[in-house]
C-alpha cells in the first residue's frame, strides 16, 4: 500500500489491500491492548530529517482511540513492536509509502512494517506536514482501510489533506465494527 504526497499536504500513491487489526501481546506500562510501534529514530538517507520521527508518531496518535482496539504505544525495542517503521530515499514506482503485513496461517497479522521515502520517484523532498499526511495514510492501510475515493480523505490514492476526516473515522469505526460480527 502506499500513497502520493502533492499540493500544500500531500502523500504519495499505494495499492490498498484491507488489513486486520495488528495485536501486541507485549506487556508494558500503556493503554490495555496496545498495538507496540517502533519508529527508527535515525536514518542515513539522504533528505532525511530528525523531525520526521515526530511527524510519524504524530500519524499514529491521529488514529489512537477512534475506537476502542486501536491503542498505540511508541517503543524504544523493535523487538516489542507489532508495526516497524522505517525510512527509504524513495520508491522506483511513483509512491511515497508502503504498509506491509505478514499474517499466520489463521489471518492473524504477527508482523507489520511501514516505509515512508523521504522524496517521491522524481526526487522532490517529503517533510512536515506532507510526511505526517503520509503516514497517516500507511497506518489507515495497517488499520483495513482501503483507498477512498473522497479526495478529503487521509485515504485518497493521492493525499491531499494533513487531517483524518469525518469520514475517515467513520470508515474505521465501521471497519471495526464489522470485526466484531464476524
């Protein structure tokens, strides 16, 4: 899955494939049920910036608590992590991010990874608002959700806002209510 980063808050283009839930089973000191995230904290990519780690965690909080079983905890241990993120220069293909996730035998996720470029395939730099914009896309495919076609969703196929809509938390919240019937 990834995403296109345009206008003033844009992300870059992925393929969306709808996810379930990622569960930590690590115990620490968070909310119950918390989903452990691992944000690399340097990079030697060229572009990179130290404020893109708070642009990602950021991402994350945006979707914290929409409903009930999605609790983030930022860790210090990749090896607690349910989700790892990373950073790349850029993708050959024209995106900006890219959610992948790893599922046992009964479709439960045991692994989860997300990479952010921190230029689109042309070489244009993504930072601040963009690279949080784009994240936020990533961690919406970690969470089941596809593209949207509302170019006011964090969802579109190109981002071109730098906040979850209205419609972004519903489509979560229905996602996750469904769960719950299955």
């Amino acid at each position: 899955m990834a995403a296109t980063a345009a206008a003033a808050c844009v992300a870059v283009s992925a393929a969306a494939r709808p996810a379930a839930p990622v569960a930590s089973s690590a115990e620490h000191a968070s909310p119950p049920g918390a989903i452990f995230v691992w944000i690399q904290p340097s990079a030697r990519v060229p572009g990179w910036r130290p404020d893109d780690v708070a642009q990602a965690e950021r991402a994350f909080a945006a979707w914290d608590g929409i409903v009930p079983a999605v609790r983030f905890a930022i860790t210090d241990d990749s090896a607690d992590a349910a989700v790892r993120v990373t950073w790349v220069d850029r993708f050959d293909e024209p995106t900006t991010g890219e959610a992948r996730l790893v599922r046992d035998a009964s479709g439960a996720v045991v692994d989860a990874s997300v990479q952010l470029a921190v230029h689109h395939a042309d070489g244009r730099p993504v930072f601040g608002d963009a690279m949080r914009a784009l994240a936020m896309h990533e961690v919406g495919h970690l969470l089941g959700l596809a593209h949207s076609g509302d170019r006011r969703s964090i969802m579109a196929p190109t981002v071109r806002v730098c906040v979850l809509s209205a419609g972004d938390s519903a489509a979560l919240r229905r996602a996750y209510a469904t769960k719950g019937r299955e």
